[in-house]
C-alpha cells in the first residue's frame, strides 16, 4: 500500500487533529496519508511537545500550511526520522522556489536569519506515528517567537508568482516527500537477507 495524499484545502489547527485515523475521519482514507491543509494555528489545550506545555507556551499563526503525516506501526524514533527527512523536503522545495537563501535545519526546525519558518512535532498514538509540520505563510503579532512566512521570503517576487507558490506550496512538498518516502520503502524491498 502506498501512502496517499489527501487536500482538505481550508482547515484551523488546534493541536486536536494529531490523532490516529485522521485522514480517515475527514475523507475514509485509511493507512499511511499526508493529509495537507492552509488554515490559522492556535494551540495552547492540545500541546504535545512536554518542554513547550510544561513552560506553558503556544504555538499561533495567523496562516500556514498543515502537514499531518500517519504512519501505521512506526515507531517513536522512525517518526522522528521521518519528520525530520520532511523538513529536509522542505527546505528543498524552498531552496527551489528562493535559490541563494539560507534555509537552516537545527533539529525539527527550519530556521532563516534566526526566525522560525515552521513547528513541528512527532509523537504515537497506539496503531503508529504521527506527524505535524507547519508552515508560516504569516505568523501575525500574535507568535510567541520571532518568526517569519512565506508572504515575506516571497515579498520581492511578482505578486501574481508570490500567490501561485504559496497556494501551491503544500502540494508540492507533499508530493516530493511521498516519492523520496516511496522510494526509501521500495529500497528496504530489494536487498538480500544477509546470512
């Protein structure tokens, strides 16, 4: 079974859909998805990152692109790895879209010129890995931390290009990271057990 794509076009993020069967809920696709979605960030209730709910922080964004990834049966640390090989698809996309930019991974994070570009978070529920990655395209007033989007790295492309990249710009990731994802799969298929 191969992992599957699912648009819910406009969507909010509370924190309460990272759970288990989540592109099943909204549209009865089962197994492994990247469900994408563009919508405000406001999470506070459902934080699950500890060191952020222990500090009692926030994570808010006026707009931005939604990732959830599920993965049936993986586990804590190949979730983190493929978080983190998301974000790597992401700085790809940008680089591709803002050649010459300096996009930074420092840990789950991409960073440019000390802002943050996203959050991200991989956690499990009891059938696999969850995934959540967010995009700024505007983090408004209200972000706890110095933050930048899409809207601004794009500031100095034609407004007509500025639009069509943002508006494409969750499809686009989705579709590099489920054929690097794919791809990673099919190489597990075609080794020899080594005796």
């Amino acid at each position: 079974m191969s992992m599957k794509l699912v648009d819910l076009k406009m969507l909010n993020y509370d924190g309460s859909q990272l759970h288990h069967a989540f592109a099943y809920e909204k549209v009865r696709i089962l197994g492994e998805t990247v469900s994408i979605f563009r919508g405000r960030a406001h999470v506070k209730k459902h934080l699950v990152d500890l060191e952020d709910s222990l500090a009692d922080d926030l994570i808010s964004a006026n707009d931005m692109w939604h990732f959830i990834i599920e993965i049936p049966g993986a586990t804590i640390m190949e979730s983190v790895a493929i978080q983190r090989l998301f974000i790597c698809k992401c700085i790809e996309v940008l680089q591709n879209i803002l050649p010459g930019k300096l996009f930074i991974r420092r840990g789950d994070d991409i960073i440019v010129r000390g802002k943050k570009l996203s959050v991200s978070i991989a956690t499990l529920s009891r059938f696999g890995g969850l995934i959540h990655v967010g995009i700024n395209i505007d983090p408004g007033s209200g972000c706890p931390v110095p933050a930048t989007g899409l809207i601004e790295l794009l500031s100095r492309k034609k407004k007509v290009d500025r639009e069509f990249w943002i508006k494409n710009f969750g499809r686009n990731v989705a579709h590099v990271f489920i054929e690097e994802y794919e791809d990673m799969k099919e190489a597990t298929y075609k080794v020899k057990e080594v005796e």
